[in-house]
C-alpha cells in the first residue's frame, strides 16, 4: 500500500518530534497546518490530492526563498540562514527540479512547434510549456527561458 504525501509528512513530524529535531519539526508543523488550511477552504472540507499537497509544498518552499532574500538584504544572516535550510528540507518531498539545459530543451521544442517568432508569442509558447514543467521548475524560471528565447 502507498501512503500518501500528506501521510509521509505527518509520519516525518512524529519522527522529528521523537529524536528531538526542532528545525524539521517546526518546518513540518508549518506546512502541514497550510495543508490543513487548504483543505478547510472554501465551502466544504475535502481531503487534497497529492498533486495538491505538492503544490501547497511548492508554495510554502517559495515563501521560504523569498524570506531569505528579503533577510539578507535587511542584513538578519541568521534567520535567511533559517530559512533556507528550512527551504532545503522542504525540497526533500518535491520533485527533482528540472536542469537549465533540459528547461533550454523544452522551451526550443515548445517554440519550433507553436512556431512562434518574437516576444508577443510568450503566451502561447507558455500555454505548451507550462503543463510539461509544472512542478518541474518555477514558473519565473520558465518565463525567464522563454523570454530569451523568443528575443534571441
């Protein structure tokens, strides 16, 4: 039997709360109450979907990034630090993101068969892109690809 994402997370916590392992603990705690807080929203509770608890995961590792960002330009080292290797730990349950020459690749095939020429194409260069590397790579990472291309 296969459990699920969300079955993982919880059976991690209790394992990070046994051997006393603060930093994953605190990550889990956080990420599992978003999950929670996704599942209440809205009109009726329902169980997410792997694919759903991926993308609260996606989402909470972005907040994480950001705040790193935004403590090393406010010059607080230790707490980017923290969010970072919380970030780290995060990236653990999602899937391995996809390389710069593998992204360069898609991006090229996606372009040769919408046969779009030039910036005004993005949207539709991004429409065949998108559903091949959701998950994959961050949807800035994308664009950014995708608009070099098109330029070049």
């Amino acid at each position: 039997m296969t459990t699920s994402l969300k079955q993982r997370l919880q059976d991690d916590l209790t394992t990070a709360i046994k051997s006393r392992d603060e930093l994953r603990s605190a990550t889990l705690r956080l990420t599992l109450t978003a999950i929670t807080k996704e599942e209440v929203a809205g009109t009726t509770a329902r169980q997410l979907s792997d694919d759903e608890v991926l993308k609260v995961i996606t989402r909470e590792a972005k907040k994480r990034r950001e705040a790193a960002e935004a403590f090393d330009q406010g010059g607080r080292a230790e707490s980017a630090e923290r969010e970072r290797a919380e970030g780290e730990l995060l990236a653990e349950y999602l899937p391995k993101q996809l390389t710069d020459e593998e992204l360069v690749e898609i991006v090229r095939a996606a372009i040769a068969e919408s046969g779009a020429e030039g910036p005004r194409a993005m949207g539709a260069v991004m429409k065949i892109v998108n559903p091949k590397v959701a998950g994959l790579a961050e949807g800035g990472r994308v664009a950014a690809e995708v608009k070099k291309q098109l330029a070049g």
